[in-house]
C-alpha cells in the first residue's frame, strides 16, 4: 500500500513539474525575447557637486524596452575628484517582451564601465550597475564628427580636453594611425587615392589627466569613387615634388606646395629622400609610427634613414622600416 501511494505521488509531481514546465515554455513563446541592450550616459559630473544635483542623461537605441528610471549609489554628501560614481539604470521591457540579456558580452554601455546585471520581475526588469569615470576625468563625449569630401574632418571642441587622438580609416582599416594633435581641423585628402568608405574616428585627451582619453567618436562615412581616388593621385603626383621649405620660428621645418597647402599626414619625396610631414603639417623627426611601422628621420635634415642603423642602434631595412 505505501508503494502504492509513494507511485501515485510521483506521478502527480509530475504531471505538476510538466505543466509548469509547459506553461512556462508557452509564455516564453509568446514574448519576444531583448537578446542585447545599448546604453548610452551623458552628462558629467563636476567635483565639488551636491549629491543629487548630477547633470546626467541616460538613453537607449534599442527596442522593445525603455530606460525606467536610475540612481547613483554612492554614500556621500557631495562628488570628490577622485570618486568613481556608481549608477543603477533600471530598464523596463515592453508588453509582451521580456530580457534574455544578462551578461556584459550582450549589454553595450557608451559613457561607462559595466559592472552587473539582475533581472527580475520575471525578467520584465533589468537593473545594470555601471561605474562612471572620476570626476577628474570626466570629458564630453564629442558628437560632431564631420568628413568632407575635400578631405577636411572637423569636430567640435571639448572644453576639458587638452588635446586629441585621430585616426583616419578606409572600409574598416586604419591607414593613419593613432596621432595626437591640438586642432579640431585635419586634411586628409592626400590618402583617399582608393575606392571605398573614408571616415575618421576621434577622441579628447583630459587637460587635467593627460593619461585618461575620452571615448572615440566615429565620423560619417563617404564614399570615394575610382575616378574621385584617380584624381586625388593625380594632385599628389603634381605638388608632391614642387614647393618650398619653410621655418618658424621654433626651428622646424614645413614643407609648402605650389597649391598654397602644407604637407600634412603624407610622405614626400624631395630631391631623391623621403620625408614625412605630421597632422600640424611639421616635418618628422625622430622614431615615428606611421601605419604600425616604425620609422627614423635624421634629427637635423628629416631624412628618412634606409638600409642603415639608427643613431641609437636599430637597423631599418631599404624602405625605412625598422627590422626587429
């Protein structure tokens, strides 16, 4: 008999376990499933701010949920320099939705560094921890990125940036790579000689930490024609070798074509050496990384060293590149 009532008992768990499990998967089916989320925080928060009084936006571009409300959790009075503000954003899905995204390889932050997700509410919810940078190094993020088809990218200024890091991109592929330069206006006309899609990415360096960069913003994208490349060679062809050197006032050298234009972020050949000019149209010197490669120029004459050793004992192979 207790056999009996022990068997009648299992069954009915079950059929109890595969109902739940039955209902449970019908009204998964019928929810859409948020498998990612895009976060994007702006604003900065300013030391010495009361608790409370942040200037701070938290929006999303994603669908099928909506931003609910969010909240610092910091105990204290008021933000210090080196604070690191923690920020809970609760995220609300939409009827008939419900998250699936939980972990930092699904949830996309813009303005922050994830540090957990929790969802609840029958995963109606989500509740992201993230940890804003210290108010010492706070930049705005810059929004106006702009290329132009003569070559111009031009960007808005950021107030506590003391300079920026630039790079110059073709169909996904860095042809500039990272420099620095303390101008919001380059010319990078000389190096769209391909067909394909040129934009630029750009981010500010903190004034105050010159050790802490701002996020990147990325450009709009334009496409450059075979004909339109064509023609870009062919005024590189024409001025690269005519012109005059320049010197200011501090020693340096620039290079000034017949067109009336600096060089800028190219190389030039000048009675049979090679020069390269930089972003604020100076010409090298030193050990510079051009494009992932290295390279040396004479201190002095800016000439690019080849199939020799540099003064402090690298070999650079006959196009210039140093050889580990």
């Amino acid at each position: 008999m207790r056999n009996k009532y022990k068997t009648i008992f299992i069954f009915l768990s079950s059929v109890v376990f595969f109902t739940v499990f039955l209902n449970t998967a019908a009204w998964a089916a019928k929810k859409t499933g948020i498998k990612s989320v895009n976060i994007k925080i702006t604003g900065k928060i300013m030391a010495d701010t009361k608790f409370g009084d942040e200037k701070i936006e938290v929006s999303t571009t994603g669908k099928n949920y909506v931003v609910e409300e969010f909240s610092f959790k910091n105990d204290i009075f008021a933000w210090s320099e080196n604070d690191a503000p923690e920020l809970k954003i609760h995220l609300k899905a939409d009827d008939n939705c419900y998250f699936q995204a939980s972990r930092s390889s699904q949830i996309r932050i813009n303005g922050a560094t994830f540090k957990k997700a929790d969802r609840e509410d029958s995963a109606t919810s989500l509740y992201i921890t993230v940890i804003l940078p210290a108010p010492a190094n706070q930049m705005n993020v810059i929004e106006n990125a702009v290329l132009s088809r003569d070559g111009s990218c031009v960007w808005e200024t950021i107030e506590d940036a003391g300079s920026y890091e630039f790079k110059f991109i073709r169909d996904d592929v860095v042809i500039a790579g990272t420099q620095g330069t303390l101008l919001t206006n380059l010319n990078y006309r000389n190096l769209m000689t391909k067909e394909g899609n040129y934009c630029f990415k750009v981010r500010p360096i903190s004034r105050a930490n010159p050790d802490f960069a701002g996020q990147w913003s990325e450009s709009n994208k334009l496409y450059f024609s075979r004909s339109e490349a064509m023609a870009v060679e062919n005024e590189n062809m024409t001025r690269k070798s005519s012109g005059n050197w320049e010197q200011t006032e501090e020693g340096s050298w620039k290079f000034k074509g017949d067109d009336g234009l600096y060089a800028r972020n190219e190389w030039r050949k000048l009675n049979n050496k090679w020069y390269y000019f930089l972003s604020d149209a100076y010409m090298a010197i030193g050990w510079h990384n051009i494009n992932d490669k290295w390279y040396y120029f004479d201190m002095t004459t800016g000439e690019m060293f080849a199939n020799s050793v540099t003064p402090d004992g690298y070999f650079v192979s006959f196009s210039g590149e140093w050889v580990p």
